[in-house]
C-alpha cells in the first residue's frame, strides 16, 4: 500500500509539472501582430502591459486614434484592470499616439 501511495505522489507531481510547463509555454507564444508594431520610444512597456499581458496585439496595432482616444483607451484598460503606474500610462498613451495616432507613424518605422 505504502508503493502505491509513493506512485500516486509521484504520478501528481509530474501531472503538476507538466500542467506547469504548458501554461509557460502558452504564455511565452509569439504574438505575430507585434512585428507590426513600429520601433519607437515606449514599444517595450506597450508589448509588456498591453500585447501579452492582456491581449494580441492584433486588437489594436490597426487601429488609428487621436491622443485623447488613445489616452481614453489605455485609462478604459486600467478600468478593466490593466496594472499600470501612472507613468506607464503616460508612456504606453504616448507611444500609441505617435506611432498609431490617426496621421500614423513617423517615417522611419516598420
């Protein structure tokens, strides 16, 4: 009796490691919509806190807004509960409008 309690352990314990191992590996998946986003001062913080952590990229790399709709929209995030100091909030507001701000990017970028 006393083996197969061992085996049982043992057997959840891998369970547990693997259960482990695929949710890093889900979360470590490349989001193909942040190539597109062009190089600039506060990609990295948008990457971080909002293409990843929260959803693709895709939801919004399209889209085309002016500072106060972006800025709108990153405090709509906060809202939902995006965890942003309020400097990455003015970084990541920022980037969005410059670099997908309705007369889109500067030259230079992607």
């Amino acid at each position: 009796m006393k083996g197969f309690r061992v085996a049982s352990a043992a057997s959840l314990t891998i369970a547990a490691l693997l259960a482990a191992t695929l949710a890093a590996q889900a979360q470590r998946r490349v989001d193909s919509a942040v190539a597109k986003l062009p190089d600039g001062d506060g990609e990295v913080a948008v990457v971080q806190f909002c293409a990843g952590a929260c959803h693709p990229a895709s939801r919004f790399v399209d889209m085309r807004q002016s500072p106060a709709e972006w800025h709108n929209t990153v405090m709509l995030m906060v809202a939902f509960g995006a965890q942003l100091f309020p400097e990455d909030v003015d970084t990541v507001t920022n980037y969005l409008s410059t670099y997908l701000g309705k007369n889109g990017a500067p030259p230079g970028t992607k």
